[in-house]
C-alpha cells in the first residue's frame, strides 16, 4: 500500500484548497490529519475523484474480496452514486485531496438489486442500504471504519427511513465483528456477488445482509 499511517508530522494544507475554489461540506476531523467531508455533487467530487478510484482499487483487491476493478469502473460507481437521491458520500481525505478512506449510502429503493432480495423482509422504500466502506489498509485499526459508518447513521433522515441495511462478506470476518458491536443484526439472507478478481476470473463470492432498525425513526421509537 502506498498510503501513509496516520503520524502528527503530517500537513493538512486546507486553506490552499480553499482558496483554489469551493470546499465539500466538512463533517469532522479525525486522527492524522484527516478531514472527513460529504460531497454532493459531481462539482464537489472531482478534486477527490481519481484519488478515490485508487483507494478503491487498492481496498477491494485486499482481502476478503479479492476485486479487480478498473480507475474507470470505480470512478462510474462514485458518478452513479452522487446521483442517486438522498446519497451520503463521505470521504476521508488527507491533505487537499487524497482519500485514504470512504463511506457511501444510498436508499435501496435506487439500488435495483437489493432490493429484489429484500423485498417482503424489509420495508424496501424506508430503508437506506449503507453501499461502500473502505479504508487504505495503513489506515485500520484506527476507528475510522466505525467513524465512517456512525457519521452516516447520524445523517439518515430518520423521517424517511427506519431501516438501515448492509452487505458483508459471508465469511464473517473484522467488519461483520464491527456491524455486530454496532448493533446491526444477521438477517439470514446471502447474496452471490458476480466480481472480477485479482487473477483475471469472473467468480462470485458470498455476502450477507447486515440490518439495524433506526433509533429515532417513526418506527425504531
Ligand atoms: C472493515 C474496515 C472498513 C474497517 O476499517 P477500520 O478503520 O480498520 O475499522 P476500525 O478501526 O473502526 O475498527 C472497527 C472494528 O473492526 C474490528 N476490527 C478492525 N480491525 C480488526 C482486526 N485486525 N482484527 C479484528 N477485528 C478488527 C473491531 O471490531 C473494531 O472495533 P474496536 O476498535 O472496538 O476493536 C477495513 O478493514 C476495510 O476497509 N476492509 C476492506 C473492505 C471491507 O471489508 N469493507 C467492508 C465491507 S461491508
């Protein structure tokens, strides 16, 4: 990995990027110097967009996925993304804007596939489907995978949704032990995931639909 640990000699030149031109929304600070900001549009995206390509390349060809994915592909999924209604797009960014981390949120009702398998378990058009997590492997072990999940908890409009829903991988592993902990529950329900992987095949591989009813919702009380 080519990322950097967090460490306390790290710069965070905001100010320059601010100066260039508009800043995403920032949401917090977390440790090493890194901004957690949501972006919202396409506008807001690009400074971050080729950057977060990468990180999403490198994540998901670790394991338990083992995916390849072209700088193309990943850039189309962040683009389809900022245009599905109600998106939480959060990105964790080092310096102006390379992104080490990132966490993504969409309704189900706009992820077509999802919502075929959980039709009848869930109620489909109140329930937000927490799509992307990945931090750059020497960022782990720091929180910022729970940050990035509790921040998008906190930013569900609880008026219209009172389902949270997540896949992980089946074989159960850190993020399933982190969603338990969080709250989130087993429902049962596996999905095979055609993907591309590291060697050049096309396999599938199996997931697991996490959920947690939201607290404050109309109904989670
Ligand atoms: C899952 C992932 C996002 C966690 O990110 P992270 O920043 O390391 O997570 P955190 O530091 O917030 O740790 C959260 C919890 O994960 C679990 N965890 C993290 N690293 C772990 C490890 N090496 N061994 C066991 N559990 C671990 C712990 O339960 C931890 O909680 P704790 O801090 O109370 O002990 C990261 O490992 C990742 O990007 N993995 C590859 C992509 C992926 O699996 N995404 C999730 C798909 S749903």
């Amino acid at each position: 990995m080519s990322e950097d640990p967090p460490s306390e000699n790290d710069e965070t030149p905001v100010g320059a990027a601010a100066a260039m031109g508009q800043e995403p929304e920032l949401i917090a600070h977390a440790d090493g110097g890194l901004r957690i900001v949501r972006v919202r549009s396409a506008e807001d995206a690009a400074p971050f967009r080729a950057s977060f390509a990468g990180a999403y390349q490198d994540i998901f060809a670790g394991a338990p996925y083992n995916e390849r994915f072209y700088a193309s592909e990943a850039m189309g999924f962040l683009d389809g993304f900022l245009r599905m209604p109600d998106h939480i797009t959060l990105l964790a960014v080092k310096g102006r804007s390379r992104v080490v981390a990132f966490g993504i949120g969409v309704p189900v009702s706009a992820r077509a596939d999802i919502a075929r398998e959980l039709r009848g378990l869930v109620p489909v058009r109140h329930a937000f489907y927490l799509a992307e997590l990945g931090v750059q492997e020497s960022w782990r072990g720091h929180g910022l995978g729970r940050r990035l999940v509790d921040l998008r908890l906190q930013l569900v409009d609880r008026q219209r949704y009172s389902h949270v829903l997540l896949r992980t991988s089946a074989i159960r592993n850190a993020s399933y032990q982190m969603y338990m902990d969080m709250g989130f529950e087993d429902m049962g329900v596996y999905m095979e995931v055609p993907a591309r992987r590291i060697d050049g095949s096309v396999r599938t591989d199996r997931r697991l639909f996490l959920s947690r009813v939201l607290q404050g919702s109309s109904e989670g009380g």
